[in-house]
C-alpha cells in the first residue's frame, strides 16, 4: 500500500526538525511582487527572483488587487521555474515549500498559497505556511550571519508599522503598532498628494533631498505618550492642512520642503518609539529594522545613529532584501520546521495580520 501525502510530508518535515537542514523552495504573493527563492539552512539563499508588477500598478496610483492576483497566476510558474534554474538545483533536491499564506491581499495570497499546495502535493514536500512579518524580520537573518534572538525588531511597510519584542525564532511579543496608518502607507498617501507617482516612499524620498525638514512643522505621530504605538494619521492631515493654507493664502508650498519635512516626522516618531522600546527590551543589545520603509536611507541613518548612541547594535536588510522578496520568506519557513511546525493542504490565506 503506497503511504499518504500527509504520511510523507509529515516524516520530510520531522528530518528538517532533526537536523537543522533543508532546501526549500519559496514564494510570495501578497501583494505586489511575484517572487520566489531556493534557500538553504536558513540562511544560504541560493536564488531569488522577483517580478515586479509596480508598471501595471503604476498607472492606477496603487495596487488593484484583482490585477494582483491575475498577474501572479500568469507569471508564478516562470519565477518559480527561473529560481530553480538560478539555484542550478533540480526538482528532487528540495526537501520543503514555504509559502507566505498571511496577511496580504486575500486573492493575491491564494494564488501563491494554491500553487504552493500544488507543488507540496507533486512533489511529495512538507509545506509551511509563513507570517508574512516574520518573513521581513527574516531578511535580517538572510544579510548578517550572525544576527540571532532575543533583539527588538520594528517592521515598517506598506501595511504595518510594528515593533516586537523578538524572544526567538519563532516567539514574537507585540510592543507597539499603528493605531492608523502604516508608515510606508503614510508615505504613499503624501506623495500621491504631490502627484509623484506609486510606490510613493522612494520617490518622496528622492524629493525630500532636495528640501528643508525644518521648514515646515509638523507633529510627531504620538508623541508624548507613553506607549509604543505609532498614530500617522494626524501628520496626514496637518500635511495637506498646510498645502490647503498655502494654496488660501494664494502661495504655493515647496514641494520639497513639505516631503522633507513629512520625512523628518514620520522618521522621528519611528526613531523616539523604537529607541525606548529598545532600551527597555534589549538594553546593550541589538536592534532590528525590517520591510519597505527600511529602504529609506534616513531612517536608516537616524535609528544607527540612536542605537548607537544609546550602546545597541543596529541592523537592517541590504536594499534588495528590504521590499517583498521570497528569500526571506524561505528564511522564516526554515526556522518554522525546525521549530516543529508544519501546514498540510487545507492551509488557507488570511488577509489580516495576525498581530
Ligand atoms: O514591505 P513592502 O515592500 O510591502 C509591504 O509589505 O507593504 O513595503 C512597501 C512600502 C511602500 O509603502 C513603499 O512606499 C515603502 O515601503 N517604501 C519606502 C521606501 N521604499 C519603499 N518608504 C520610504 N522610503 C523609501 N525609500
Ligand atoms: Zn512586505
């Protein structure tokens, strides 16, 4: 009698707890980016492929998740078959499928999370359904070998705007989050305002360059209180409360002062949060900054600076790991098996987050 998937999948995967080794292969599809990657024991990323779909996205101002979800069912097999031509391996030399099943755009992840059930089925593989949060603090393991827990971690994207108290692998302690906006969706709302174009947040960035972050004054999302949580929403609006007062007044703001000044903001309140966090959680210990924003050469610049000063060790992902990539999505899956865990083929996609 021939043994079941499930049979089999559930022996691959006690291997992978035993031993501390696998190759597996990744995908992501939760927004935006098609991506797929073949990692090795965690760390070793033997290939990492990503398709944009910013130039369908583009010219609609931001992400129309029903053209998401088509483009990744048109482009899935390629990206997954170009990194398993990248990574030089054949099929039968993985042992695992990782797949971010969690938050994203519904549709987007089911179309991921449905080939990821087909390849596991096909190929007889355990599967792993990964917390796409836990995949952008991942990148971190990916980019500095010798980076481990405890540390504290802020992740700062499109959608979250989170700092954890990371304890292990696979053991997160929500310390803060948005009570609002994300960080990265504060960016993109601004820099739509400016007519600069989606994604917004590097652009407003090239723009803030050129700009005074003193001109203007703006608040400083919840500052002041003494939690951890971050509030962008009020920054919005005083933002383009002063575009409207200058436009009355018959005057035109700087566009560049007003991004740099929404920049030193956004920055600052990110930095106070993540700097009493870290001193409260991680005294003379490291500091981790993960997902989209962490692209943004200010923040970078101002929390190494704070983390310094205040005797932490900062890390952030090297740029082409900070955005969406599969790789670090890999990353998690692998610390997921060796922690025990493992999805069978009911795995579903969720869109909201699960902090
Ligand atoms: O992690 P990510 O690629 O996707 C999500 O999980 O959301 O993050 C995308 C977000 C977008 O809001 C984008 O505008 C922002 O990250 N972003 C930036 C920069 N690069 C990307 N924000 C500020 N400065 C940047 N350089
Ligand atoms: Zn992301």
């Amino acid at each position: 009698m021939s043994m079941s998937y499930e049979t089999i999948a559930a022996e691959k995967a006690a291997l992978i707890t035993q031993t501390g080794r696998a190759t597996i292969l990744a995908i992501e599809t939760s927004c935006d980016e098609t991506a797929a990657a073949v990692v090795r024991n965690g760390r070793e990323v033997l290939s990492s492929a990503v398709y944009s779909q910013i130039p369908i996205h583009e010219q609609y101002g931001g992400v129309v998740p029903e053209l998401a979800s088509r483009n990744h069912t048109l482009k899935l097999r390629q990206v997954v078959t170009y990194a398993l031509e990248q990574a030089k391996l054949p099929w039968d030399a993985l042992d695992a499928i990782a797949v971010t099943s969690h938050p994203g755009l519904v549709g987007a992840l089911l179309t991921g999370v449905n080939y990821a059930k087909g390849l596991a089925y096909a190929l007889s593989l355990p599967l792993v359904g990964v917390d796409h949060i836990a995949g952008h603090i991942a990148a971190n393991y990916i980019c500095h070998p010798r980076l481990h827990p405890p540390f504290v971690a802020l992740v700062a994207s499109g959608s979250h705007s989170h700092l954890f108290h990371v304890l292990d692998y696979n053991r997160y302690a929500l310390l803060g989050r948005t009570r609002d906006d994300a960080a990265g969706e504060a960016f993109d709302k601004i820099a739509r305002i400016l007519e600069l174009g989606y994604p917004g947040g590097p652009k407003l960035e090239q723009l803030a360059k050129q700009g005074d972050p003193a001109a203007i004054v703006l608040p400083i999302g919840m500052h002041g209180d003494a939690g951890l949580d971050f509030s962008f929403s009020g920054l919005k609006t005083a933002a383009i409360n002063a575009l409207h007062m200058a436009k009355q007044r018959g005057t035109q703001l700087n566009y560049a002062d007003l991004a740099a000044s929404f920049q030193y903001s956004i920055v600052e309140s990110l930095t106070q949060n993540a700097l009493r966090a870290a001193l409260q959680y991680a005294p003379g210990g490291s500091f981790v900054l993960a997902g989209g924003v962490a692209a943004n050469q200010t923040l970078r610049e101002r929390l190494r600076e704070a983390m310094r000063e205040a005797g932490l060790v900062f890390y952030a992902p090297e740029g082409k790991y900070t955005g969406d990539n599969a790789a670090m999505i890999g990353c998690a899956g692998h610390y997921a098996l060796c922690a025990g865990e493992r999805s069978t083929l009911a795995l579903n996609a969720v869109a909201r987050n699960a902090y």
